[in-house]
C-alpha cells in the first residue's frame, strides 16, 4: 500500500502561483512513476504532467506545457508540480497519483494505469 496526500492547493489570481507538494509513505517510492491529474466540474479526469521513477523522462499537457513543472525528490518521498501563470481554466481538483513500474525512465499519462490516488486538493484561479 501507498498513501499519498497533496498540499499547497488554494485560491489564486489569474497570473499567480502555487505548488503542489505529494507525500508518498508506504511502499518504496522510487519504485513508482507519479503522476499529477486534474478534473473540473463536468469534465474528465485529465493528466497534466507525470515523471519516471528517475526523472529522465517528463511529460506535460499542451495547455501547461512552459506554465507547469513537475519534479520529484526519491529521498523526500515526494512530488511537486509547480504551477506558474496560473489562469481561470486551470481551476480543478488535483490529484496525485502512483503507478508503480518496473523500467526507469517508463511514465504513463493513463489514469486506469495508475495504482494509488490521493485525496485531491482544490486549485482556484480567479479573473
């Protein structure tokens, strides 16, 4: 088992800040590839970036890419996804997720793929 718990989410101005931090207890956390997903109201559950166990290889969603970094410290047990430029749509629920994979540098940006979810924690970007 894993458990994972996001902070640092909030309201924000449209053009401000935040990060996101997940912390993993449980299993070996290197052992995972995370994941950070996003679902507003009506709409479905999207991943925004996502990196391999090792770092080498990331991913973003185009409406992110250059705003959005995702990072991750192995000896923290932890992920964080910095947020920048943040804008109205970016307002949603954010998860952090685990995948646990065997190949180091393997991600996946497939929500049924992952193994381990957090609670979410609410983003709003005000205009």
């Amino acid at each position: 088992q894993v458990q994972l718990v996001e902070s640092g989410g909030g309201l924000v101005q449209a053009g401000g800040s935040l990060r996101l931090s997940c912390a993993a207890s449980g299993h070996s956390f290197s052992n995972y590839a995370m994941g950070w997903f996003r679902q507003a109201p009506g709409k479905e559950r999207e991943c925004v970036a996502a990196i391999s166990r090792s770092s080498v290889n990331r991913y973003y969603a185009d409406s992110v890419k250059g705003r959005f970094t995702i990072s991750r410290d192995n000896a923290k047990n932890t992920v964080y996804l910095q947020m920048n430029n943040l804008k109205p749509e970016d307002t949603a629920v954010y998860y952090c997720a685990a995948n646990l994979m065997t190949m180091l540098w393997r991600l996946s940006t497939t929500p049924y793929e992952y193994d381990y979810w957090g609670q979410g924690t609410q983003v709003t970007v005000s205009s």
